[in-house]
C-alpha cells in the first residue's frame, strides 16, 4: 500500500511539472511509454529516452522534472523485472496443453522476430523462454509426445548446459535440420502449427514440404500460443529514432531512395517492402535502440517507385528533429496499419517486390490474398549498404584506430594482472568495455564480449555470468572476442593470449590458426569471387594437420549497424554472392579443444581493388586490414611460420606501433613496443 501512495504522488508531481512546461501526457500514457522504455536496452546516454517526453532544452531547465523521470523508470523497471526462474518443464506442458485447445498437434519456435534479425527485442525472445537456450540461433519443434532444439556448431556446447535433455533433444542445425526431423517424426494426419509473421516465404516452404513428406499438413496459427502462456511477457521496446548524419553516412537518404526507386521502375515494380530494420536504417539514415548491440529502430516499411516511403513505427519513438530529417517524403504511420496498406497495394493490383528469404511470411500471404503480384527479389538495399562508400569507409579505419587504443591499454593492464589470479572473465569484459567507453563516440558494445579462460574457450560462443565466471591463471589461454559500436564505424576483434607460458601444443595449434588468418588476409582474387571460394585459404593449414573448426571464417560488418551483415560472408558453406569493393568481413578462423582452450585471431578486412600484373586478363580484389591490435608473440612458433608469412606479422606489428603508438601513455606504448617487437627465425 505505501508503494502504491508513492507511485501515484509521483504520478501527480509528473502530470504537474509536463503541464508547467506546457506538455500533455495523461499518467496512463506516459506509464504505457515508460514500460516500452524500461523493455529497451539501456544506451549509454541513459537519459536519452526523456527526450520522447520533453525536449532537450526543457529537461535542462527542470532538474526536478528529470529526476521524478528517472525515479518513475526505476519503479517501473522493478515491476516489469523477471519474478520467477526458468521452468521448461511447466512451461513445455502449458504450450502442449493450448496446443490441443487449438487442435493442432506441434508447434515450431523459432529464435526470432518478425524481421529476422539475430539480436531480438525481450518480448521476442520465445525460445529462451520455453527451452532456456539463450544462444542467437536455433529452432525448437514440439510435438505431443517429444520435442526438439536446434542449434548451429557455435552453441552445441552452450544448448547442453542450458537445455533440459530430458524434455528436448538437441540436434544440429545444419547437419540435422528441422525440416529432416519434422519428417520423421510428426505423425501422419498431424497438424503443425506455425506463426506467420515468424518465418520467412522460404522457410515455411521448407517447413510444408517436411510435414507433406510425414503425411501431415503445415497450419498457420493467427495467433503465437507462446505468447498466450507467457504470462508477465515484456512490453514492446520504445527507444528514441535519431538521425544519422551525412558526415557519418556519406550519402542523404533522398540519394539512396531514388537510386533504389529508379531500379524498380525500371523492373515494372511499384514498390518494396522492407522488413530489416538495418535496411531501414540505412536507407532512412536514422538509427534507434529498440534491440541489444545493433542502432536500430523496430519497423517496417514500403518504399515506392516514386522514392517516397511509408514508415510503420511506433510514432513515439520519433522526436522532432528526427521528423524534420525524415521529410516530407517518408510518411509514418502505426504498425497496425500496415495490414490495411498492404491490402490497399493488393486492390490496386500493384506489382510488390518482396524477399521470400527476409520478409515475414505473412507480408507474402497478406499481398497475395488481397491481390498484389508479388515479384520475388532480394532487399534491394542489402547490396548498397553492404559495399560502403568513401566517407564510411574513412569513418570505419578511424574508429578502429580509437578501438586499438582501448584494446592496447586493455592488454597492457592484462599483461601486468593476469598472472596473479585476480582477473577474472566479467571483470576483463568491464574493463575493456570501460575503456572503449572513454571514447565520445562511443555507443556500446556490438555484441555480448565473449570473454573466455582455459576450458571456457572451447565454447565458441560462451558467455561468462556468475555461475561460470572463471578466473585467468598461469597455463591457461584466454580468449577475449569483443567488438564496440561508435557512431562512425562497428568494430569486432577477437584475441588469444596466453597467461604465463603457453604449452608446446598450444603454440602449435596457434600459429597454424595465424597461418591461415594470414593466409585470407593476402588473399588476391578475380571480380566475381565469392567468400565461399576463400574459405580453405583460412583452413588449409589445420586441415594439413588433421584440425579443423565448427564456424564460418568470416562474416559482413555493418557501419554503426550489425556486427553480422549480409550477403558478404566467407564459409563453408555454398554462396553465389560475390565480393566488392567497400565489403567488409572478418578474417576468423579458429580451433577449439574440448575441455581445454580455444584459439581465434580475428581481425576486419575491407575488399579493395588490387593492381593486376601484366597480361592479366581479370581485374582483381584483395583486402585491406582494419583491426589494430597485437597478435600474442609469446604464442607464435616461428618455426612454422614462411618468410612470408612472418613479414606479414612484422609488417603488421610495425602498422599497429605507427597508428597506436603515438596515441597512447608512455607506459603503454612502452608495452606495445614488446608487444609487436619482430618476430624472427
């Protein structure tokens, strides 16, 4: 009963001080607004948020106003904080039980949202829910008398520490697919249910083939039955739309609009639409904080031949300013109305591009029946976002340049305390993020720093918390994978080092893990090569030694958006989409013993156009290498490594001393010094 008192006097304080400075938002309004607040992540401007309630110059001049705000999110926070710990068991026998109220007999859950992106909002995070697996991939499939979770070769060892194995059986995304497993085990005559707007064209055809094989048929359900039984499930995030200025973007959004309009015109398409909140953000140059790690506003959006654009968003993350850069050419309006724009486009009979492998399923079905022609095509936005012009790319090298500072401070401290015994996991990964944070453009990390010690290392996506929280000690290999958004550029880099002397076995395994990283990074090839045509120049050295690892070798780097972002990627696996200049992909490879330590040297490279030498026939790309940090020299065998191979390391010790050096301490260019002295026979 007081907290109740206290709220509402607070309540009437905050209606007070709004109707003083000449704002009205009823007190169920602005708790409505406060709870999509508290469901965002928490930026780094912690206080941003006030302003989708008052603008700046009023916050200023009403210390008291912000501080009833602040207080007001802290309550609120505390309300909507998880109160009850994971019970898959409960939880899997509730789904089961509005499944049969349903009449359907499975039900599919993915790791995703409606945008199928890989980091999600709280309230969309329905298989960590149901399952406990926390990992950023994965598919759960429950049937009435078994389940199943899938998952990719980073989170095998993750998903058996976290799932129950005696509810789901765990199984390989790539090698044991969903769809295989669909086949053998749904029962003939079943019904499995699936959430439209959760899947992708592509993947329900996928998803109806398997159940067809199995004698079964693929049921859309109007509604998510997890969502049903998650009782104190998240409220959807409201974090502030910002503009993303041309000096960081290089291009205004009224180029890149009519660049892709004119496109579609001239393919007979009336307009697009636009499920990727990074494409978005890109096109519109705004960016938002609605997810973890990625600068990006939840929304949805039809882009027209024309070059103007509908916007669906929540209208109160959008601030003046930010409406006064979107223009009189991008008209917004509420996701709820996106229903009846796409059947508007439908009676019109409009020719609608739409890509059967990103959008929800439930766009495609939407158009359809409505009586839109759909042409199926990619993002058109996916490809110039992905080749970064000029501006981005001098954005890119210079905060990379402030990154290798934080991480040459970072492991100058490592290399003083490490041995000692009091670093442990979570307190290298605050250091480091401290460290980074001293930057004025720094905006957070772009993704959970894997900071792993000894065994932990082996987990290719481990997350260090309070139950595995290990300290670093004399004979172990720390692995620290981190990377940080900054407003001109996204980093990712990942270290290996050794504390105190590193075994015969680890140096080896080391050097053949820098031979193939150096082995990509000199890499020359032909316009029109794919990632997938690289990925053995990174392996072929562990290959030779009967060694290999369970991850892509590289992946696409967003410009203050996604750490991962496509098409661009180097792996194993089959890929037709070619490299171009302005790309940028990371040079990981990697190599994991089980029980023991993991190794990975990971840097950035951005595609560049190389010299062709005389009578070639082709023109020819390479890379150029972004990342600015020490490789560990106590960890490298010299002996393994060619001529060429060690004048690559040195070179690239003598740039990292060059670019870093004079920005740093005198202590800490002193260390780095050591750190990237020659290595030689």
């Amino acid at each position: 009963m007081p907290a109740r008192k206290t709220s509402s006097g607070r309540d009437t304080r905050l209606a007070k001080d709004l109707r003083e400075a000449g704002l009205r938002i009823s007190g169920k309004e602005l708790r409505a607004l406060m709870r999509g607040v508290v469901a965002a992540p928490v930026n780094r401007s912690r206080d941003a948020w006030m302003t989708l309630i008052a603008p700046a110059p009023t916050l200023a001049e009403n210390p008291t106003l912000v501080a009833e705000l602040r207080s007001l999110r802290e309550e609120i926070a505390g309300d909507e904080a998880p109160k009850q710990p994971n019970q898959s068991d409960r939880r899997l026998a509730a789904l089961r039980d509005i499944l049969r109220r349903r009449r359907v007999d499975g039900f599919v859950v993915p790791r995703g949202d409606a945008h199928q992106g890989e980091f999600v909002a709280a309230r969309s995070e329905r298989l960590a829910w149901l399952t406990g697996f926390s990992g950023s991939a994965g598919t759960a499939v429950v049937l009435p008398d078994r389940a199943a979770i899938f998952v990719d070769g980073r989170y095998t060892l993750q998903a058996q520490g976290e799932v129950d194995s005696s509810l789901y059986s765990i199984h390989h995304l790539v090698d044991e697919p969903p769809s295989e497993w669909i086949s053998d085990h749904l029962p003939a005559g079943a019904r499995l249910g699936y959430d439209p707007w959760l899947h992708t064209s592509s993947q329900v055809s996928r998803l109806r083939a398997a159940c067809e094989k199995a004698g079964g048929r693929l049921t859309p359900l109007s509604s998510n039955p997890v969502d049903a039984i998650w009782i104190a499930r998240p409220s959807a995030p409201i974090a502030p739309v910002v503009p993303h200025g041309d000096k960081f973007a290089g291009e205004n959004s009224a180029q890149k609009r009519r660049e892709i309009a004119d496109d579609l015109g001239s393919e007979k398409v009336d307009a697009v639409f636009l499920s990727s909140p990074d494409s978005i953000a890109w096109l519109l140059n705004i960016r938002g904080g609605d997810i973890p790690y990625t600068p990006v506003p939840l929304a949805f959006a039809i882009l027209y031949a024309d070059a103007t654009v509908d916007l669906f968003i929540d209208e109160r993350k959008i601030t003046d300013e930010t409406r006064t850069h979107l223009g009189n050419g991008v008209r917004i309006a509420e996701p709820v109305t996106l229903a009846a724009a796409l059947d508007r486009l439908g009676s019109e009979k409009r020719c609608i591009r739409v890509d059967s492998e990103a959008a929800p399923h439930w766009a495609s079905r939407r158009l359809r029946r409505s009586g839109a022609r759909i042409a199926h095509g990619s993002d058109p936005c996916i490809r110039p976002k992905a080749c970064k012009n000029d501006v981005e790319l001098a954005g890119i090298r210079a905060a990379h340049r402030r990154d290798g500072v934080a991480l040459a401070r970072f492991l100058a401290w490592l290399a003083a305390v490490a041995e000692d015994g009091s670093v442990s996991e979570m307190s290298a990964a605050a250091r480091l993020d401290a460290l980074r944070g001293e930057d004025e453009r720094y905006a957070g990390p772009s993704f959970e720093t894997i900071s792993a010690a000894g065994p932990n290392g082996a987990i290719v996506h481990y997350r260090t918390s309070p139950d595995t929280n290990s300290r670093l000690g004399a004979g172990d290999l720390f692995l620290i994978d981190s990377g940080a958004q900054y407003l001109d550029g996204t980093t990712d880099v990942t270290r290996t080092v050794a504390i105190g002397t590193p075994s015969r076995e680890m140096q080896r395994r080391f050097t053949l893990v820098l031979k193939g990283h150096i082995a990509l990074a000199v890499a020359v090839f032909p316009e029109g090569t794919s990632g997938s045509q690289l990925d053995a120049f990174a392996r072929r050295a562990l290959w030779a030694a009967g060694l290999d690892y369970d991850h892509g070798t590289g992946h696409g780097i967003g410009c203050y958006l996604g750490v991962h972002e496509g098409p661009q990627r180097i792996s194993k696996l089959p890929s037709r989409v070619a490299l171009e200049p302005g790309m940028v992909l990371s040079n990981e490879p990697g190599y994991y013993k089980e029980g023991a330590y993991g190794i990975r040297i990971e840097n950035l490279l951005a595609v560049r156009a190389v010299d062709a030498p005389p009578g070639a026939e082709k023109s020819l790309l390479g890379f150029e290498t972004l990342t600015l940090s020490p490789i560990d020299l106590p960890l490298v065998d010299p002996a393994l490594l060619t001529g060429e191979e060690m004048a690559w390391l040195n070179t690239y010790h003598a740039r990292v001393r060059a670019e870093i050096g004079p920005l740093l301490d005198p202590e800490t260019r002193a260390w780095l010094e050591r750190a990237t002295r020659p290595v030689r026979d």
